[in-house]
C-alpha cells in the first residue's frame, strides 16, 4: 500500500468517526429534544385531571360525545389516544379509548398497566409496551384524591420521525465520508510530493551515483511562511548530498594530487636504482659515488615515507584510532619541539610554555605542532629563532609558532591551509604541502580553528586554538582505560 493510500484510508477513517459520533450525538440529542416535548405536553395536563374526570364521567364510554373530550374542549391532544382512571382499589373506574385500543386495555389484569403509582403531588412518566407498541405514560392523582389518571400517548410517530433522522444522518455520514475520502486522496497526493520528490532524487543517486543532484524545495516565499518537518528533510538530504560530494571531490583531489606528489620522489628513486645498478654490473663505480647515491636513496626515501604517512593522515580524518585523554599540554609542546630541533641545529627552537592540561588527542596534536614549527625551522635556514607559545585563558587554548623568517605573501595567506598549496617560498624546500592541512584537520578535531598572519616587522605567526572547556567524563573514562 502507498504512502498516499494510507494516508487517504487514515484521514477518510478519522472523518468516518468524527462523522459517525457527531451523527449519534445529533440523533442522540433530537431524541432527547423530542421526548423532551412529548413529556412537557403530557406533564401539561397534570392541571387539568380534575376537569378531565368530570368530562370523562359524564360521557359513556364508547358513546360519540366522547369525541368533544379529545377534540373539541382541548383537554386532551389528538395524539394521546387514550385516558384511564383507576381507584384506591387498583380497579379501573372509568376510561376513554379508541375501540381497538380499550380493547387491549379492558383485557389488561385488574389494575390496569403494571404501573408504580405515583407519588402524592408528583405526576410520573413512564414507557410501556401494550400490544407490541410503545406508550408514553402520564400517572398522577386527581387532586386530593387517591383516584390515578393515566394518559396515554403513542411513541410510533416519534420512532418514526427518529428512524427518518437517523437514515438522513447515516446518508449524511456516508456522503460526508465519501467527500472525506475525495478531499483527502487529493490532500495526500500534495502532502506526500515533497516525499515523492526525495524518493526520486534518492534512487537518482543510487542509479548513477550523481552527487549533484538535489531535491527540489519550497520557494523561499512560501519557506518564510513556516517550515515543516518535509522542508527540514529536504534541506537535511541535499546537505548530506552536499557534504557527500564535497567529500567525494576531496578525496579525488587528495588522490589526484598524492599521485602528482608521488611521482617525482619515485621518478627519483627509479633513477638512483638504475644508476646503482648499472654501476655495480659495470663494476666501475668508485666508492664515492656509489655513497652518494645510497645518501641520496636514503633521502628520498625517507622523504617519500613522511609524505605517504601525511597523505594517509589526511586521508583517514577520523581520531578513532586514538582517544581523548586529559594530557599535560607542556608535554606535547616539548616533544614536538624536540622533533625538529634535529631538522637545522642553526635555527633555535624555544618552547614558552604555561602549564595547563586539556583533553585532548595527543598524538595527532603533537604532530600539528610539529608540522607548524617545522615550516618555521624551514622559513629560518640558515639560522634564527623559532618560538613556540602555550597559553591558556579561561575560553580557550592557545599555542602560537613564531619565526623570524621572511613572512608570508599576503596574497597565499588565504590558501596556506589548503591541501597540496605550497607558497613561493616554500617551493623550493622539501614538503608535499600537506603540513598546514592536517594541522587545520587537527583544530577542526578540537572544535577550534587554524590561522596564519604576518608578525610586526618580519616573520609569521601561526595560531592553533581551541575551546578549553574539558570534557571530564570523557577523559575519566579514557584513563580507566588506559
């Protein structure tokens, strides 16, 4: 069954009931309404007893006169058939009916209908079955005496007049439900579009893998107006396609440029095995040459290494391999210091650290550090200074790398962080260009951010900060378990 057929079945049975209980509450209420009446005519006549009996007495019972009791002196309506009197004995004294009907009341046992007498100065009404019809019945007592006056009124015109209602209510209802299910079968197919929608561009995507594909919304005017939990879905699958293809298109650059990157160093080393491996056949190789061409392997392999190995960590992006741990952040600043003072023993690397802990994921923090100071070793060759801060503020932590190089170009600044960007100055150094990507890869971890500026008079100044609230139950349980 489609979502438009149960959504049409769902609102036709939700009308189909509101209908059907307004209909037996309306049918419910006229009967009320119209036995109402009927009472009120009967309770009417209680004043009139007296003058009813002396009427009654005086005429022979099935005589014509008794028609001026019923019709013409009025104390009696058309509809009420029937007046009995019954005595202190409970033998019936005198009563008016039509033939057929003083018929059935003549063969009732003495004392008439089975009826409660009513109490004295209160009449009482009740519903009797004579014969197989139904009878309203008015009991009072005439005056002060014990004598008990039943009126008698038929309830087959009010059936009748109820039945009538209650087939025009059920025509009613089920026309109404009919209409329901007319009207909701056109709401539905409008309610369930925007999900048609999603459904198509959803198996679009998995037909042709097209990540570019969107689903069509509401136009910004009617968008103003409110939006629904459709709207919300929507813009949540075109941001997840979104964020999909921006994905998609990442990882293709990342491979497309890992594989430009890769191909020198590998040129390279082709080359240099080449070359080794025609001087050892030739055997006239010196000694010299044959180590300069294992010094150059030896670097370029190393080099190759450290480049896959930031490719991979950029690639992989995620920190499930490593936990959150409440760490010493002095700790982390002084091993990432110590990883590049071996890179240029002219350039000197101080750490100005203030004590603090974080939670946080050392490992990969360590290696922004060390990435960030790194460029700074290189941006000094030849000698100078490159300062690494660790501050701490009630907000946020703070570490900044500071060298005395010659700055950046104010143009690169704005791209230094993107994947394989390398400035003018940096061209001509070793690196793959990944080293400021994984150190924003590493903020964005953190929940902080990465930025570069140029420092007062020369150098550059480069910034990794994040929020310093910390995260204690995270960190209790990653100590538990180490």
């Amino acid at each position: 069954m489609s979502l438009r057929t149960r959504l049409t079945v769902l609102v036709s049975a939700a009308v189909a009931l509101a209908v059907i209980a307004a209909s037996l509450i309306a049918w419910a209420l006229i009967r009320g309404w119209m036995l109402g009446e009927m009472d009120t005519s009967l309770l009417a006549r209680v004043p009139d007893a007296g003058r009813i009996e002396r009427v009654a007495g005086q005429l022979p019972e099935g005589a014509p006169a008794a028609d001026r009791l019923f019709h013409v002196n009025g104390l009696i309506q058309r509809d009420q058939v029937a007046v009995q009197f019954v005595g202190p004995g409970g033998t019936v004294e005198h009563q008016l009916a039509p033939p057929g009907f003083s018929d059935e009341l003549s063969a009732l046992p003495a004392g008439g209908v089975s009826l409660p007498a009513p109490p004295a100065g209160d009449p009482r009404l009740d519903t009797v079955t004579i014969a197989g019809e139904d009878y309203r019945v008015l009991s009072t007592r005439v005056g002060e005496s014990a004598t008990i006056m039943r009126l008698f009124q038929p309830l087959a015109s009010l059936e009748q007049t109820l039945t009538a209602i209650g087939w025009t209510l059920a025509a009613t209802a089920a026309a109404g439900v009919a209409l329901a299910a007319g009207i909701g079968w056109v709401v539905a197919a409008t309610a369930v579009r925007p999900v048609h929608r999603l459904v198509a561009a959803a198996e679009g995507v998995t037909a042709t893998g097209d990540l570019s594909r969107r689903v069509r919304l509401r136009s910004r005017k009617r968008a103003r107006q409110g939006k629904d939990e459709l709207d919300r879905l929507g813009e949540s699958f075109n941001s997840m396609l979104r964020a999909l293809e921006s994905s998609r298109a990442q990882q293709r650059e990342l491979l497309e440029n890992a594989s430009h990157e890769l191909r020198t160093p590998l040129t390279v080393l082709r080359n240099d095995f080449g070359l080794l491996a025609r001087l050892e056949r030739a055997g006239t190789g010196v000694e010299e040459e044959r180590q300069e061409l294992i010094e150059d392997l030896d670097t370029q392999v190393a080099a190759l290494a450290e480049e896959v190995d930031q490719i991979v960590t950029l690639a992989r992006g995620d920190t499930a391999e490593e936990p959150r741990r409440l760490t010493p952040l002095t700790e982390v600043v002084e091993q990432a210091a110590a990883r590049v003072r071996r890179l240029d023993p002219a350039v000197s690397v101080i750490v100005d650290a203030h004590p603090a802990t974080a939670v946080v994921h050392p490992v990969a923090l360590e290696r922004a550090i060390a990435n960030l100071a790194r460029n700074a070793v290189q941006a000094c060759a030849g000698g100078g200074t490159v300062t690494i801060l660790l501050r701490t503020t009630a907000s946020a932590h703070r570490i900044e790398v500071l060298d005395d190089g010659p700055g950046l170009d104010p143009d690169e600044i704005p791209r230094l962080f993107r994947r394989f960007f390398r400035g003018a100055h940096g061209r001509t150094k070793p690196g793959s260009g990944l080293g400021l990507a994984i150190v924003e890869q590493v903020a964005a971890m953190h929940g902080g951010e990465a930025r570069a500026m140029n420092r007062p008079g020369c150098g550059a100044c480069f910034v990794l900060e994040w929020p310093s609230a910390t995260h204690t139950a995270t960190a209790v349980t990653d100590d538990r378990d180490s």
